[in-house]
C-alpha cells in the first residue's frame, strides 16, 4: 500500500497528545518528502514551547532552501502556544512555502472548535490537518500494535496484546520496548504467545496475570491471592486492577447478549475469549450481581492506588478482591 505521503503536501498541521505518534506520523512524511535520499543537513525544528525561539528564524528557515538537498523539513512544534502576532505571521507563511519544502506544525492541544473555525477560513482543511482525537487515542495503542505486528511480520497474542496496554498506560513508546523484547526472545516464529510474555517476564503459567483473571472469575479466593503473591513483585498495581477489571467487563457483555439470545454476537466481540467464558462457565458467579456493584468496588480501589505508596498498593488489590468476593457470595448464596 502507498504511503499517504509519498507526495507530501507543502504543510502539515498534526494535533496529538502522544509524542510518539506525533513522531511516527513526522518521521513518515520525512521518509515521502526526501524519497529514500534522507539529508538531517535539510532538517530543522523549533519548538515554540521554550519562549527563547524565535518566530522569525523559524519563518526565515522554511524559506530558505537547501544547500544540498532539494527536498527539506521544517518542524514547527507546539505553534499555538505562540503569542496572537507571532502566529498569525506563522500562518501568514503558509501559502508562501517554497516548491521542495514541508513544514510539519504539531501541537498537543485539541483543535477546538473556534481553531477549526480559523483554519477553515484560512483554507486549511482535511488535506493539510492530521488529528487524534481523544476516542481515537484510546483505541491507538491496540491499532498501533497490530500495525506494528503486521510490518513485521508476526500476530500477537490479544490477552499480550491488550495487558501490554495496560500496563504501559497506552504510552507507545514503552509498548514498542515490550514488543521488541518479545519478539527478540520469539526469534523466528511468527506469533508472541502467553508463553513467550511469561519467560520474558521470569513468570510460571500457574502464577501469570491470565492464571490470576481465571481465579478471580472462578471466585477461586485462596488461589487469587496465592497469585497475587507471586505476581506483584514484578507488575504494575494497575495493570493487575486494568486487567482484571477488563476481564469481568468481558462476562457482563458475555452476559447481556445471552440473555437475549445473541451468544453468536459475543463471540464476535469478544473473539476467543469466549472459549474459557463458556467453557468453565465464568459468568455463573457473576449473573446475579449488578455490574455497577462490581464498578464501585474496583474504582474504590483504583482511587486508593493512585493516591497510595506502591507498597500499600497490594493490601488495596488484596481488600478489593475481598469486598468481591464477598459480594459474589452474598449474591449467590
């Protein structure tokens, strides 16, 4: 598939609060602009977060042309946090850009709807304006890996895949370092599995993030915290809670689609994830307790994990599995 900048527009405005993609989506219009001749001499960038850069030399360098390529890059990073002049002679530049020349704006900011309705009557519109928004942003990570993977060649695991995101609070930068460590240890086989993640991590099967899921939906109470034990030394306190929780909000939307008779549609949502909901009956504890009783209990906890010292952070997961155990119980008595 052609590169959406294989023949890169004169100017680029991209709004995004992850850096990373900001970079990636630079780094592909570098890649279209110089055409397999990159030249760092015909690169520049100013950041208009530091208040000693200039407007005008940052103006000034997109005018001026390469002395050795014909091609050149100029980014302008975090533009709207110039003063109203300074950015209005930012904009002023735009028509005027040089033939071989692309000027790349980023800013980390929202283009809100007053900002649209200014570049609109600037004439800037889809071409030039490349957005996340905050829904896209969430659904970026898992996007990213699965285009990650597909480039080199490999599948993910989704459990991986998605505990990966979690753990790394969407920052892809450090899911990159992740899949990068794990397809080392995969060396040539194509698929990262469950296994692959665990030897990397120094983690037996019986006592994985996916062993301890499978104790918490079983209301396996001795076994959950036998796992946790063993598990939390080396995991992030709110990954365990991301992941768990994600799990039970898999056996409420198992749930609802079989109680109206759609269980073919959960399969489809949920994939194969399905297999272990049905085949060891996890929802069986859950279907008489209000999904809003379980939210109530992990955001409790997920409240206190933020607020509280990493090594308070166990004895939270510990009481929340209590508080959900108990009402599992209550509720199924």
């Amino acid at each position: 598939m052609a590169s959406p900048f294989s023949k890169p527009e004169a100017f680029y405005i991209i709004a995004a609060e992850d850096d990373f993609y900001t970079g990636e989506v630079t780094g592909q219009i570098r890649e279209g602009l110089f055409n397999g001749h990159d030249d760092p001499s015909a690169v520049q960038a100013f950041d208009f977060s530091d208040k000693e850069t200039s407007v005008n030399e940052a103006i000034e360098g997109a005018l001026t042309a390469s002395m050795f390529s014909p091609a050149k890059l100029v980014i302008m990073k975090e533009f709207y946090k110039l003063k109203k002049d300074d950015l209005e002679k930012l904009f002023n530049l735009l028509p005027s850009i040089p033939p071989g020349t692309c000027v790349v704006l980023t800013t980390s900011g929202e283009i809100t709807a007053p900002r649209r309705e200014e570049l609109k009557k600037r004439g800037i519109g889809k071409k030039n304006l490349i957005e996340v928004s905050k829904n896209q942003a969430a659904e970026l990570p898992g996007k990213w890996i699965a285009d990650y993977a597909a480039k080199n060649g490999i599948t993910v695991d989704s459990d991986v895949s998605e505990y990966i995101v979690t753990e790394s609070n969407g920052d892809i930068a450090s899911i990159k370092n992740e899949l990068d460590k794990l397809m080392l240890f995969a060396g040539d086989r194509k698929e990262i599995t469950k296994e692959d993640f665990n030897a990397v991590r120094g983690v037996s099967k019986e006592y994985d993030i996916w062993s301890l899921v499978a104790a918490v939906q079983n209301k396996e109470a001795a076994r959950t915290y036998k796992i946790l034990d063993a598990l939390f030394e080396d995991s992030s306190p709110e990954a365990i809670l991301g992941t768990v929780f994600s799990s039970i909000k898999d056996l409420y939307i198992y749930i609802l689609y079989d109680m109206t008779g759609n269980a073919f549609r959960a399969r489809a949502v949920l994939g194969g994830k399905v297999f272990f909901i049905e085949k060891e009956k996890r929802t069986r504890f859950f279907k008489k307790v209000r999904y809003e009783e379980v939210v109530s209990i992990f955001r409790e906890a997920d409240r206190k994990i933020k607020l509280s010292h990493r090594d308070l952070a166990k004895s939270v997961l510990t009481v929340m599995f209590e508080r959900l155990f108990t009402l599992l119980e209550e509720k199924n008595r």
